[in-house]
C-alpha cells in the first residue's frame, strides 16, 4: 500500500497542480474517481492483465470505455500511465489527488468512534473543537463500539487521539507490568 502510494504521488501531484492552475479541481476529483473505478473493474483489470494487450491497447481501452467524459488532458494522463504500464496507480492516484485537495482547501475527514451514541449538541461541539484544534473544515463520520467501554477514537488522517477506557486500562497494564 505505501509503495502504491509513493509510485503514485508525482502523478497525482501533477494533475492536482495542473487542476489548481486551471481551477479544475471538482473536474478532476470527479474524473479520477472515475478512472478508479474502471480500472478498479474486473473485466477491465483483466484485460489489462492479458498479455496480447499491448500498453496502447490498454490506454485505448480506458479511453473509448469512457468516451466523452474524459477530456483531453484526461486521455493523455491514461495514456502516460498505460505507457509507464502504471494503469493499476489509478485509484492511489485518485486517494492522492484528494488529499491534496482537501489540504489545499484546508478541508480534513474525520473519523469518530464513540462508545455509545452522543446526542447533535455533543456532536457540533466536538466536531467544533477538532476543527479548532486542527485549524480545518471537518468533515466527520460517525461510528459506535462499545467494546470502548466508555470515551472516543479520533482519526484525522495520520492522527489519532484515543482517549477511550480502553487505552487508558491498556497503558494502565503495561505500566503494572513494566
């Protein structure tokens, strides 16, 4: 999965740059997410895998399955990966393009687990503070797990604040046995 990632950052850094000058960005998040999708499909993945493919007949593939809903610089983009036989990048690509959107747009997805189910006020007022404290728009999805005994998990992409009874009884264990 990292490795996907790093193959397909230049690429996504590219295109977000090229969506950013042209100010294309809901264009492009829409045409990547759906270039993931065909190349995510079965019947495409196989093609794509046969060996009396050439990496044209690949590109050529993609493009007429999509017709009028690439653009030009769409197209050329499915033909450089099909080249560089990087067609299988196309949803990394996509994940990556996203968040470098929603970093340019000082937007961030947050996930919520909480042991039990909080009301709207309690919901506002801690989706306020994450906001705050990240200096973000958020846009939070809601989980419940039980198995937290009681408090939350935040995930807001590589941070991660676990303030459940869970952990702490956890850290309470290893410095019991440390």
């Amino acid at each position: 999965m990292a490795e996907l990632r790093s193959l397909a950052r230049p690429y996504a850094k590219a295109v977000f740059e090229l969506a950013r000058d042209a100010k294309t960005l809901a264009v492009w998040s829409q045409t990547l997410a759906t270039l993931s999708m065909t190349a995510s499909d079965a019947q495409v993945v196989a093609e794509i895998g046969n060996p009396r493919f050439s990496r044209s007949d690949t590109a050529m593939l993609i493009i007429s399955a999509l017709g009028e809903r690439l653009d030009l610089q769409a197209q050329n983009l499915v033909r450089l990966l099909a080249e560089n036989n990087r067609i299988a990048l196309l949803p990394a690509i996509a994940a990556e393009f996203e968040a470098l959107k929603a970093e340019a747009e000082k937007r961030v997805e947050v996930d919520i687990t909480t042991a039990t189910d909080i009301d709207a006020a309690q919901k506002q007022t801690l989706a306020g503070a994450i906001g705050k404290r990240l200096s973000r728009e958020v846009e939070v999805t809601w989980h419940t797990d039980a198995s937290l005994i009681a408090g939350a998990v935040i995930r807001a992409g590589d941070l991660v604040i676990d303030h459940s009874v869970v952990d702490e009884l956890t850290q309470l264990r290893h410095a019991l046995t440390a």
